[in-house]
C-alpha cells in the first residue's frame, strides 16, 4: 500500500507519492483522501528519523508544498533535537542549507521565481544560527559578508538574513531562548557589526540595483534602534541616509530609518548632529512635499505608498520633538524649520486617519502638557528647573531668568497653539452617548458605552484642549466664536461641523475664570438659538437642538449661579420632550437628568420672583411633560425628579413630593390589583404585564436617586409586588413543566421572567441604597422569604432567576443577621448546588 511505503524510512522516501500525497492534503483529493493523507502526513512529521529524507526529498521534488513540508520537519528538529544530533549531522545540513540558499541567490531568474522558498531556507539557516553561533560557527557574519560582495542578488538575500537575525534576537527573543544565550547573541552582533557597517555602507554607495538598495535600507532599519551609537553619528551613515529620501523608491524605507534615529535619546552628546540632521531633512522635505500642499487633500487622494509616507512623517515629526526639541528651541537659526515642522505636523494632524490622528494627538498632548505645567509652575522656580533638568541653586537672578525664558517660549510657541486649538474644535471627538438598545427579554433600555476608542481619544483630547485653554482663555475664546459665527453666516455651516464645535465648548467647562465662562457662554447660547431660528428643515434644528442641550448640560456652575437661564433651559427641555424627531427626546431626558445631578438644591428651594420651589411646578403639570415620551425616556425623568426630591431636607415635604410624582403609577397599579382582585387571571394578560413592568421600572428609577427616602413608596406597593411576583413565578414553572419545546424562550413566558427580574431589581436598589439598615432589614426581609427565596428553593431549575442570589448578596452584605442567613443558606445553597450537578 501507498501509505506503507511512505511510512516505510529505511529507504530513501518515494518522493512523487510524497507529493501526490502533499497535493490531496492541499484540497486536489476528495475528503476521505485529504483525512488519509494528513494521517500520513502526521506520522511522518512525528518521526524522529523522517527529518534524515529531509535533503533528499528537497533535491528530488518539484513541489513547493512538498518543500515546505520537508523544511517544517527539519525545523521542527532545530527547534527542539539540533543539540543532540551528532557533529556531522549537524555541519552536513549547515552546509546543504547554505549551499542551497546562495545557489538560488546567485541568479536573478532563479532568485525572484522560487522567492517563498528562499524566504523559508533563510528562516531555517537563522533558526540554526541560534544555536551554532558564535561558539560553533564563528566565521558567519566573515562568510555572510564575503558572499554578499560576489553578487548583487546574493547580497540582497543576505541583507534579509541579517535582518532576520536582528529581529529573532532583539525582538522575537523571549520565550524562545534563555536570557544568557540571548546576551550571547547581542553581544556578537555588537562586536561583529563593522563588517555589516561597512557593507551597507558599500552597497548604498556603489548599487544602483533598486531591490538592493530597499533591502539594505530595511535591514537597516531593524539594526539601527540596538547598535552602536558611534555606527551613526560617527560615520557617514546619516550623509548617506539623506541621500536616498529624495528619491522616490526608497523613501519611505529612509523615512523608517531616520525615525529610529530621531526616537534614540542617549542625552546631549550628538545634538550637533541631531541639528544638522533636521536641518537637511527640512530643506529635502520642501521640495518633496512643498508647505503649501494640502495634506489631507492628497493623502485622500493619494497611493498607498504615498499614504504611507505622510504616516511615516508624522512618526518622523513626532519622535524627533518628543526627544529633541529642546536642542531646535536653543538656537535662533533653528527655530523656523522648527516653527515649519510643527506647521508639517498640523495640517497631517488633519488627516482623516483615526491611526495617523492618534499618533499627532499623543505627541500634541504631551508637548501642551509640558508646557501647561511649567507655566503653571512659574511661581515655584524649583519645580520649573527641575523640569528644564537644572541642578542649580534658585539665586534671584535665576529665577528671573528661568521665568523669562519659560515666557519665552510659551511666545515660540503662541502662533502653533492657537492653530492646535483650532484643530482640536475641528476633529473633537464625540464624548460618551447613551445608547438606546433592546435587552434579550425585547425590552427597550439605556445602555452608556464605556472605554471604546472613540471615547479614549474624547478624554485625551479635552485634556489637551483644557490645557490650551488655560494657556490663553482668550484665543481659546475667540477661535470657538470665530467658528461659531461661521456657521450662523452659513460659510462653515455642517452637522458635524456645529456638533465638534459644540462637544469642544463642552469640554473646556470650568478652565475659565467664572465671569470669563459666563460670558462666553452666554455669547454661544445666544448665537445657537439664533442659529436654530434662521435655520431651515426639521433636521437641523434637531441637530441644533441637541447641541444646545448638550452645551448648557456642561456648566453647571453657569446654570446654578443664574437661575431664571436655569429656569428657561429646563423649560426648554421640556419643550424638546414633545419633539418627536429621533434623537431629541432621549437627549433632552439625557440632559435634564445631567443639569438635576447637578443642579438639584436650586429645584427645591423657592427662587427671588417665585411663588412655589421649581419642583412642585413641575409635579403640577407632569402628566402633560412625560406625555409624548416612551416608557425608557419617562424613567429616566422620574430619576430626575427622584434627585429633586432626594435634595429636599423637610421630612414631610419630600413624602408630599414623592406621593405626588407616584401619583399617576400608583393609580395605575391601584386600578391592576382591584382587578386582580376580583379575578386572578386579568394578571395574565400581556398587555397588563407589561403595564405592572412599566410601573415596576419606574419605581426602580425612583429608588436610583431618592435611596433611603423611597421607603414611603416602597412600604406601599411591597407586599402585593410579592404576590404578583409568586403567581408569575407559578405561571413560569407550570408552562416549562408542560414540557413544551422552548416554553422557557416563548416571548410570554420572557415577559413574565422580565416582572419577576425586575420586582428583584426595584428590592435590591432600595435595600442597596438605603441607609437604616436595621430597621428596614427587619420590615423588608422576612416578608420575602417565602415568596422569593421559598420559591427560588420549589421552582425548577429552568425556571429560578440568578437575580436572586445578587439580591440576597447584598442581603448578606448590609444586614449581619444570622438567623437571614442560615434561612438563606438553606434555601438558595443546596438548590444551587443542586442545580450544577444536575
């Protein structure tokens, strides 16, 4: 049989089977073939002797698969026996392996066609290097050197060797190798590098092969963040580096280069040479990419090589400041190729790439943060040299000096800053939204993102921009109003135009002085209401809308020292709630729940020029506020209003406040039980589930804000909540006993569930929040034990809710009452463990 015969390695393998075994493998047999064939191919891979065929099948075959197979076997050998093979095992597959890889590489045909195979002896000949050299194959980097000046196609090849090298021991090394062998390796690279010096340096002089040169350029690459510093700066390597970012081929592998250079920083020894370096850089960079040249523009429009090239500078542009700029601020002739390179780094710092904005938005934050705290600093001179990294005694006179140079360059810098304050309003980004989601039970809820990486980039950039506008509120000011008044005259007019505007005026709440603040925002609400005035179509005015809410939600402190503007913003809102246009009711709820949280003491008070606090208004009319809005957007207000009545301090008044904002669910839950009352089964309908949910849930947002003060509302609906509670839990477990396919997924059963969730919800956020605890541990607990945890204990287990045991958690936590727990204990343990045996 074929499977026999190859298994058989006593004699050199059959390799034309091997291959039609390798081809069925790859998917040209049927399925049963390609099984059979990774059978064999597995045991073959697992026998310790099949890597001995390993060069005879590399010499007979044609097929690269069947090579690949072969050097996976012999690599698999390396990786884990090569140390305990004998010496001429060892020295004949060396040689076999260089052999085979300079053949290939000394001609061009041969060296572009079988390209994948050459890459892969490559990988094979540095896994052997790992553990021959140096001690066992000193002469490598001679020989590797002395092949590559034979012929322009090996040196290409060795090029890729040698990076290969570096990137296996300088950056694949962990894991892979122990720490000893690892420095071993280092450190025979260090003292072996004048040779690959000196051939890189030879080749990018004398080649005019285009491959050539790339490959010596990314080798380069991978050597230039370890070696040492003397290669660089101490040799013409840079000179000759600079040469070739000109020229359109080799460009960016250069830029990749001078990059790993600007990122070094080994103190001020070569900041001679770092100058130099810019300088030069600079005058080649106005030819390839003249100042003037829209940057976004063309990287839209451009290739993927020039694409590439604009992010490369940016990392350029950014590694260099982020290590250097100090050295470009020092001297006068410096400072306009500085100014021009920033001018660079601005308008790239406009293109639309979340990946190149990133790289821009970290480097702007660091440099304003640096320059926010030493201007913040100026009172504290030792805190200032500190940071400039003086060692020096703070004598008058220095002090003078130090603040003298820190106003110095905060003017270097005005014109640069008041651009990055006009590309951080134009690229804001969005800050964190509510969304509005569907739960698995089909219920509608809010769900706020957190983390994502749209919201990382809004935190960095309001910090840089909070930190800009405490270096000149007033440029700050006049940017926002510039482009504010863009919009009104129509010049600049977008959505999302108006909408970063916005979510930047929002951001730099409270870094202004508050009179500066007030007025400013005045300004602003003043011109976004004239906005929404001369503004056509009911889109607009929905986006202009929320970004109004938006605005005023952000200053509190504006909003709680002007109460008749509080007073018409809340209004306002209310206003917003009858809007049916999508979006603006959530975000008016949003708001107002935003601007009460923070707000609440001036709602409960009664204001200069009015005849009741703002709250009993507001419960007047309540019906006609939450009329238009859906049942998500009604909890979210009376969360609002449970914060108001949490932020009044006479005991009667808050039970008054509170009964009349219960008012209307209370109704509604009195009309339920009357009818459940006279017939238990009026509870089974859906349409009356979902109205005990509803109310349910409105209570549980009521509890959120008011916590202890809840108990009057709480006290009232406890005990017949209870009942409902059992006789859904009992409609719950006679439909899965009924043994119907997926009763416990049917949407009835899923609504019954979502009651009986949020009954546990509404107990666990009051008993949560609440803050007397024994007294209440004593009213609310043993009511509860039969109905929940009794029926936890009797229900099936499809049918038991994991909210209890989160319930009873929190029991546990906040009332130390022994005889709860044991009761506790009994009921929910044993059945739980139950349960996961089952």
């Amino acid at each position: 049989m074929a499977a026999d015969r190859l298994k058989d390695l006593s004699q050199p393998i059959d390799v034309p089977l091997l291959d039609a075994t390798v081809a069925a493998f790859y998917g040209t047999g049927s399925k049963e073939e390609r099984a059979t064939a990774d059978q064999i191919l597995r045991y073959l891979q697992n026998n310790p002797d099949m890597w001995l065929q390993v060069v005879h099948i590399l010499q007979q075959t044609k097929s690269l698969n069947t090579k690949f197979f072969a050097l996976q076997v012999l690599e698999g050998v390396i990786k884990y026996r090569w140390n305990v093979l004998p010496v001429e095992q060892r020295d004949g597959m060396k040689n076999y392996i260089s052999e085979v890889i300079v053949q290939l590489s000394s001609n061009e045909a041969s060296f572009r066609a079988e390209r994948l195979y050459v890459n892969k002896l490559n990988i094979i000949l540095v896994q052997i290097l790992k553990h021959d050299w140096p001690a066992r194959w000193q002469s490598f980097i001679p020989d590797l050197v002395a092949a590559a000046k034979t012929s322009e196609t090996i040196c290409e090849n060795c090029m890729a060797i040698l990076k290969l090298l570096s990137e296996e021991v300088f950056d694949f090394s962990r894991g892979e190798m122990t720490q000893q062998k690892i420095k071993e390796l280092k450190q025979s690279l260090n003292s072996e590098f004048q040779l690959i010096h000196e051939l890189c340096l030879y080749v990018l002089s004398a080649s005019q092969r285009i491959e050539l040169i790339r490959a010596t350029l990314s080798t380069l690459h991978a050597f230039l963040s370890w070696i040492p510093l003397g290669y660089i700066f101490e040799s013409t390597l840079l000179e000759t580096l600079l040469k070739f970012f000109p020229v359109p081929s080799s460009r960016n592998l250069t830029l990749q280069c001078l990059t790993e250079v600007a990122s070094l920083n080994f103190g001020d020894y070569y900041n001679v040479q770092y100058v130099k370096m810019y300088n030069i850089f600079m005058v080649q960079l106005q030819t390839i990419l003249p100042p003037t040249t829209n940057i976004p523009e063309a990287y839209a429009h451009g290739s993927g090589e020039e694409q590439a090239f604009i992010q490369n500078l940016a990392l350029f542009f950014t590694s260099f400041y982020k290590f250097h700029i100090r050295v470009l601020e020092s001297s006068q002739e410096n400072i306009s190729a500085l100014l021009m390179g920033l001018e660079y780094l601005i308008n790239i710092s406009y293109v639309d790439d979340t990946e190149v904005f990133k790289v821009c938005l970290d480097y702007w934050n660091s440099l304003i943060l640096e320059l926010f705290d030493s201007h913040h600093n100026m009172d504290n001179p030792a805190v200032t040299a500190n940071m400039m990294g003086l060692q020096v005694p703070l004598l008058p006179g220095i002090v003078d000096g130090l603040c003298a140079q820190l106003l110095q360059r905060r003017r270097l810098y005005a014109g640069t800053m008041s651009k990055l304050r006009m590309l951080m309003i134009c690229r804001m980004a969005k800050p964190e939204e509510v969304l509005i989601v569907e739960d698995e039970n089909g219920n509608i809820v809010r769900e706020t993102m957190k983390d994502n990486d749209v919201l990382v980039q809004y935190k960095i950039m309001r910090e840089t921009l909070i930190y800009l506008s405490h270096l000149d509120h007033e440029d700050t000011e006049k940017q926002m109003l510039k482009k504010l008044s863009k919009q009104l005259s129509g010049e600049d007019w977008t959505w999302n135009n108006l909408n970063t505007l916005c979510w930047a005026i929002g951001s730099i709440s409270g870094s202004m002085m508050e009179e500066q603040e007030n007025r400013f925002l005045v300004m602003v609400i003043r011109d976004l209401l004239n906005l929404c005035e001369i503004t056509k179509g009911k889109d607009n005015k929905a986006v202009i809308a929320s970004n109004i809410m938006y605005v005023v939600g952000q200053y509190p402190r504006f909003l709680r020292a002007h109460w008749k503007f509080l007073k018409t913003v809340v209004n306002k809102l209310f206003e917003f709630m009858h809007e049916t246009h999508p979006g603006v009711q959530d975000m008016a709820c949003d708001t107002f729940l935003k601007i009460v949280q923070k707000c609440k003491r001036k709602f409960v008070i009664v204001q200069v020029g009015e005849n009741e606090p703002f709250v009993s208004e507001l419960l007047s009319a309540l019906a006609t506020t939450v009329a238009d809005l859906e049942p998500h957007q009604i909890h979210s207000f009376y969360e609002s209003v449970g914060h108001m009545i949490q932020a009044e301090s006479d005991p009667h008044k808050r039970d008054e406040y509170l009964q009349r904002l219960m008012a209307l669910p209370n109704q509604k839950w009195g009309e339920i039980i009357g009818q459940a009352r006279q017939s238990v089964d009026f509870l089974k309908d859906q349409d009356v589930i979902r109205t005990v949910l509803n109310i349910l849930q409105t209570n549980t947002s009521v509890a959120s804000s008011l916590g202890t003060y809840f108990l009057s509302q709480i006290s009232l609906i406890f005990l017949d909540m209870l009942n409902v509670y059992r006789m859904y839990s009992e409609l719950i477990s006679s439909s899965i006993a009924e043994g119907v396919p997926f009763a416990s997924k049917t949407s009835y059963v899923k609504l019954l569930r979502s009651v009986k969730r949020e009954t546990l919800k509404l107990i666990e956020t009051f008993l949560d929040k609440a803050e007397d605890q024994p007294q209440i541990g004593k009213q609310f607990v043993p009511p509860m034990m039969d109905p929940v945890l009794g029926d936890y204990a009797r229900n099936m287990p499809d049918a038991r809710e994991s909210e209890v045991l989160s319930l009873f958690a929190t029991i546990i936590n906040k009332y130390d009452n022994h005889l709860i727990q044991y009761s506790i204990f009994n009921n929910v343990i044993f059945n739980t463990n139950q349960k996961l045996l089952e």
